[in-house]
C-alpha cells in the first residue's frame, strides 16, 4: 500500500458516520448488507448514507454489488488487511513480521486463537 491509499482509507474512517458503517460492514462479514438494512441499523438517511458509501467506495474499503434492484455492500478485507500491514510494517523493529496483525476472515461460529499474551489482559 502507498502512502496515498492509506491515507485516503484512514481519511474515509475519519468520520463518525462512515467509521459506524465499516464497522457494521466487518462485522457482517463477506456478505455484507443492503443499503437499505445499513441505513436502518444506523438511522442513517438514505441521501446521506449514499455519500458516506461512496466515500468509502472511492478508500476500496468497501465493494458494492448489486442484485436485481438492491445494492449490497461488504467490507474489502484485503484493502483492510493491506491499511493494518501499512501502518504495522515496522512493528517491532525491521523484519518481525510476528507481531503485525492480521484479520482473516472467519466462518461463522469459529472463533480466531488470541495468543497467550493477548489472553492475559
């Protein structure tokens, strides 16, 4: 990732409403929400979501499908995983790559081992 791109996504998350909608986005997973129900759970109105998308459309923290008359949206993981690897690449020092984060994507129900340092807290 270039320092353009990252600064573009953290700007897109800079924002209340847009960093509610990516969150909502992880946590649904790849197969993401329609318009219509991310406008619901957040109280968000129609114009002003479509906005706050776009925005996050042009970071490629989100990908935008359409089925029939409904768009869906859904967290871009990879573009999520190439910010966290970004702004972690020197974690550590050069070359320890052990401590960078990464997120992968879960099926449901399976939960991702927390190392024994991440447990103690």
């Amino acid at each position: 990732m270039k320092n353009k791109e990252a600064i573009d996504a953290l700007g897109a998350l800079a924002q209340e409403t847009r960093l509610g909608i990516y969150r909502l986005l992880v946590q649904k997973g790849p197969e993401g929400l329609s318009a219509g129900v991310i406008a619901q759970k957040l109280d968000v109105p129609a114009s002003s979501l479509s906005f706050h998308l776009h925005h996050l459309m042009r970071a490629r923290l989100i990908n935008q499908t359409r089925e029939s008359r409904q768009l869906f949206y859904a967290a871009n993981f990879d573009q999520m995983n190439g910010l966290v690897a970004y702004l972690t690449e020197n974690c550590c020092g050069v070359g320890a790559a052990a401590c960078a984060p990464s997120c992968e994507v879960q099926p449901k129900g399976v939960q991702r081992e927390t190392s024994p340092r991440a447990r103690r807290r």
